[in-house]
C-alpha cells in the first residue's frame, strides 16, 4: 500500500512554493515522477556534479527540490534552468 506524505504532519513548516512542488510530486504517477524529479545522487550524475554541489544548490534556492522522506527530491526542469543561466553568464 503505497504511503501519502501529508505536509501538515512535517515538523518543519512548508513555504507556499514547497508546499506546491510536494504536491506535484504526489500528484505525478511513478513513470512520470521519475521523470521529472531526481533524488541529488542522480541528480549529480546527470549534471556531472557532487552531490554536496547539488545540496549547496537547493540550500541556496539556486534550484527546486522537496524532502520527501529522508531524500530530497528535485525537480529536474530547475536544474536544466539553472544550468542554462549559468551558461548566460552564472
């Protein structure tokens, strides 16, 4: 039986942008999920960085990402964003 997180019972109160991408990732089924949301180890992989690069990335806001769990959950479309910034002169 598949487990629904609800952000309300998180010790850490939500930001309003948090609290919509959290829903997003539930919202999605799994094929799409896995899609468009990477923990930071694949996300690392993808982008050819460490994953403490990825951390200091969400802790700056530099690009989205939700805990769910233990894991941080980004969303892969923040990060090609960022990156295409970076390109342009991060």
């Amino acid at each position: 039986m598949a487990s629904r997180v609800d952000a309300s019972a998180l010790s850490v109160p939500l930001r309003d942008s948090e609290r919509d991408l959290l829903k997003l990732f539930l919202s999605l089924p799994k094929p799409e999920r896995l899609l468009r949301f990477a923990d930071t180890a694949r996300t690392a992989e993808m982008v050819g960085m460490s994953r403490r690069t990825i951390q200091s990335w969400i802790e700056t806001g530099q690009i989205k990402a939700v805990r769910v769990g233990s894991k941080y959950q980004v969303l892969v479309d923040s990060v090609h964003g960022y990156l295409g910034d970076c390109n342009d002169g991060c």
